[in-house]
C-alpha cells in the first residue's frame, strides 16, 4: 500500500515506531523525499495543513487522515471529491477538559493577582468568588464539547450546551443553534470548542457578549475565527466581561502587535489546549489502515459541506 507523510522527520519516526506496535510494518515515506514518479502512486497521506501542491502531487490519493481534530485548513485547498478526509475524533477531551477547569477556577479565584501580590510581597486579602455558583455554557456539543460538559456538571449551579441540534447530554441544559439567546442570557463562563466553518465564523460577537452577565468570562480552545475579537475587546473594555482566556485566534501566531496581549484580566496561550499526542494519533490511524484494508468504513471522516 502506497502511504506517505506530510509533516515534520520528528512527527514521521514517531508515526512509524507507533504503528509498528500495531503490527503495521508498510513502507511508509515522507512525501518531501519522494520523487515526482513515488507521489504519483500515493494511496493514503497523513499529515495537516498541506498545501495545494501536495494534493495535486498525488494523483492516486484516495484518503487523507488529518493529523489533528481541525480540519479548517480544507477550506483554503481544493480537494477532489473522490479522497475522503478524515481527522482525529474522541482524543482531545481530556486535555481540552483539564484546561478549561484551570482556566475557570483561575478566573474565578483570581489566581493572578496572588501571584502577583507575592511577587511584591503583598498581604492584601479580598473576597474571591466560587464555581460552585455559577452558570457554564459549552459552546459546540460534540466529543469535546460533552466531555467538557462533564468535567464542569459536578462543580457549577448549571451546565448549558448549544450544538447544531438539540444536544442530548446527561444533567446538561441543551439549546439547538436557533436557541442561541436562551443560551446566552446570563451565562457567567463561556467555553467555546467550535471548529471553523463557512457557518461558524465569528460566530460570538457583540449580540452575544451583550446577553452574558455582567463581568462574565470568555473561554476559546476551539478556533480563533468563530470569536469575534473586535467585540470581545469591546466587551471587555467595557466591563461587559472581566477577561477571557484564549488559545487560539484568527490569526497565528498572534501578532505582537495585537491588543490582546495587553488586555486586563486576559490570559493567552499558543495553542496549546489540545495537543496532538502521538499515541492517539497511532491509535486512530492504525485502527483507519486496518479499516482501509478491510474496505469498512473508516472512523471520523469529515462531512465537507458540514466542514468537520
Ligand atoms: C488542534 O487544534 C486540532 O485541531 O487538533
């Protein structure tokens, strides 16, 4: 079977020592050192973000698993119907849970201004607030979007989730898409884990913001682009919002001279809250080869008119 790589010599080695532990022994190349004849004959490509040159390369190519859970980089290559697409599902919601329960709790303790009142050796108590009391929206209901459901379920007032349709989530307040000022009014925390697509972007802007109470608190680990950053730099220089915690945006790396770094009660990270680790990657693509072989049907294939 025909099978290449796109991406770094690092991510390739790994790739290959883990699948191997799968009894998966093919000859599996990197396409950046294969000649023009070898990609022609290219079946399936693993890899993100390849460019319009790859696809075109690879004549032959009759599947693509995408490496991460996003696939919001198909919108900028045209890729023929005939090669399906797939991404890694059902890997990310512990580590996207894990993040946005320590971005939560430390807003709400205010766990910053501690460390900046030790740094000057300050003794300046004050009244933090309590998790225990608030209401949580999950913006997105899919794998991620439900574990984070979860994870927040045992430890707030009330946990909502908006997805495309009614989300059906056990002890969660579920809203379809056309609910959506039902799930915004009077959300203290909003965690966003959608992906982008022609439907999502800027997706939460002002009309939104606006219907949050009043010094609420904005979490985005899903894409930058469904954020409406101008409205959310308004919402919070207006004290519509204390502060947010993003790790991703419209544009990456976040340019230096983006007003977010500055912001107050603003927290940012590089993109950081879900990351592609190497087991779960094996375990999906493994489980795709054998799939491929058997001609099943292969797992998280992306709807490209739903764009995910
Ligand atoms: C990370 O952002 C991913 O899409 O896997």
């Amino acid at each position: 079977m025909e099978i290449a790589t796109y991406g770094s010599t690092a991510m390739h080695a790994k790739l290959i020592e883990g699948l191997r532990q799968y009894g998966i022994t093919d000859p599996i190349r990197r396409f950046d050192d294969l000649s023009d004849e070898e990609r022609r004959a290219i079946r399936i490509l693993f890899g993100w973000y390849m460019p319009q040159e790859v696809i075109d390369a690879c004549p032959s190519l009759e599947w693509i698993q995408g490496a991460g859970a996003g696939v919001d980089w198909l919108m900028t290559v045209n890729i023929p119907d005939r090669i399906t697409v797939t991404r890694i599902v059902d890997q990310f919601g512990p580590d996207m849970g894990e993040y946005a329960l320590l971005a939560a709790l430390a807003w709400v303790k205010d766990w910053r201004r501690w460390s900046l009142l030790q740094k000057s050796r300050e003794w300046t108590p004050h009244l933090v607030g309590q998790l225990s009391l608030l209401t949580v929206g999950v913006l997105g209901a899919g794998s991620i979007g439900g574990h984070i459901a979860a994870v927040f379920r045992p430890l707030v007032a009330e946990v909502r989730a908006l997805g495309r349709h009614l989300p059906n989530l056990a002890g969660v307040v579920g809203f379809s898409a056309d609910q959506w000022p039902a799930f915004y009014r009077d959300l203290d925390l909003l965690i966003m884990v959608l992906p982008h697509t022609s439907d999502t972007y800027h997706l939460v802007g002002w009309p939104q913001l606006r219907l949050m109470r009043t010094g609420g608190f904005v979490i985005n680990i899903g894409r930058g682009a469904v954020l409406d950053e101008g409205a959310l730099v308004m919402a919070i220089r207006s004290g519509q919002l204390s502060g947010a915690c993003l790790d991703v945006f419209e544009v990456e790396p976040l340019p230096k001279e983006s007003v977010l770094w500055d912001l107050p009660g603003m927290t940012i990270t590089p993109h950081v809250s879900g990351p592609s680790r190497v087991e779960g990657m094996v375990r999906v693509f493994a489980d795709n080869l054998k799939r491929f072989r058997q001609r099943r049907a292969l797992v998280g294939v992306v709807d490209r008119g739903r764009g995910y």
